[in-house]
C-alpha cells in the first residue's frame, strides 16, 4: 500500500427496519463493496438494533483515485446508492489519509469495531502516529484481540483511529479503559480531547481477503 492511502468512515442512521439494512448490508452490498478495485478492508458495525442505533462502515483505499474510481458519484453513500439516501440520516464521512495500518489475520472474526475521534496540541500530530504506530506494532505481537488498526490525520491537529477487535479484555488491555472508562487510550498525554464509539460488528459481514500472517504499512506522518 503507498503513502496515498485512504481511511473512509462512514456513519449514518437507519430510517425504517434495521433488521432488513443489517441483512441488506450483509448479503448484499457489503461483498460487493468489498470485490471492488483498489480497497484494502472493510469492516461495519452497528449500536444495536434498536430503532435509529448508529452504523458506520470503515473502508481502507489504495488511493482517493482508486476510492473516487471505484465508487464514482455514490461516494458519499457508498457502499449504498443515490436511492437509499431517504433511508439514511444523520449521516456524517470522514475521508482522511491514513498514517498507518495494520491487519493480522486471527483465528476469530472481528466483534468489536472501535471509532476514536481525537485531538492532539499544536505540531504533536507526527509524533503521535509514530508513537501510536510503535504501540499497535507491540500489540500486534503480544495481544490476540487485535485484528486490525487503521490511523487516519486530518491535520494540524486531529485524527481518527478504527480499530477491529475479537473481545473486550483484548481493548482493555491495549488502551488501559473498561466498561467505566471506554474513552481510554494510549498516549494520552499529547491528547487534549477525544471521544470513542464502540460497535458491534455485524455479524458476517464480508471483507477483502489478505495474503500472509500481518499486512502492515510505515507511518507516513
């Protein structure tokens, strides 16, 4: 993957059943989304499923001209079209260039996707990927929760984290927060505010295969 890479995130909420969207999204839209040229993951989580509970379907590109071709003039509903938008509100998408990435193939699917929204102080940004980058570097060889992460900067100051994860205690572990405590993160001290979201992931939702044990990419902070 090159240094153009791109993190997408999608997040909406349902109009209507959201059983009928979840099944939707499941077995038809999401193997389609995931077949398409130049994406490298996906990964789609909801609330609950009460009505109006929050979505969000992460995507990672090769490219935003890989994402914009792929996609074309649905991007900012994709993987859903033009049709769906009554359906869909709410809705808010981030695409950012992506710091980093890392994937490791598991045993056990994905259970748990995680958004942090956060901020850094002035002229911090850099050396908090490079420090976040080492950290999941870490947890990637020594805690078997973690399935993927993904690192997207919106400078000078912000940035957007997902992550997928197999189980709770494996997030506990990697963050130091709990079920009290579900905002905290590594490397708070260059932090100055942040939020975190959990969903569940939609059970069999399909993503891009990937060769060999780790897929990881160098910081490009």
């Amino acid at each position: 993957m090159g240094d153009g890479a791109i993190l997408r995130v999608f997040a909406f909420r349902p109009v209507g059943s959201e059983s009928a969207l979840d099944s939707r999204l499941r077995d038809e839209l999401m193997p389609g989304f995931a077949a398409l040229p130049g994406i490298i993951d996906t990964l789609a989580g909801r609330h609950g499923v009460g009505e109006g509970d929050e979505r969000v379907i992460a995507s990672i590109w090769e490219s935003q001209e890989a994402m914009e071709g792929a996609i074309g003039q649905a991007a900012h509903l994709a993987p859903f079209g033009d049709d769906d938008a009554e359906r869909l509100k709410d809705r808010h998408l981030d695409v950012l260039p992506l710091a980093f990435s890392v994937r490791v193939e598991r045993p056990d699917p994905p259970a748990i996707l995680r958004v942090f929204r956060g901020q850094v102080r002035d002229g911090e940004l850099p050396a908090y990927a490079e420090e976040a980058h080492a950290g999941t570097l870490a947890d990637a060889g020594s805690n078997d929760g973690l399935i993927a992460l993904y690192l997207g900067l919106d400078p000078p100051t912000r940035f957007v984290t997902v992550s997928a994860w197999s189980r709770w205690d494996a997030i506990e572990l990697a963050t130091g927060g709990n079920v009290r405590r579900p905002i905290a993160t590594r490397n708070a001290s260059r932090i100055v505010q942040g939020t975190a979201e959990h969903y569940e992931i939609i059970p069999n939702t399909e993503r891009p295969a990937r060769a060999g044990a780790m897929m990881v990419t160098e910081t490009s902070a």
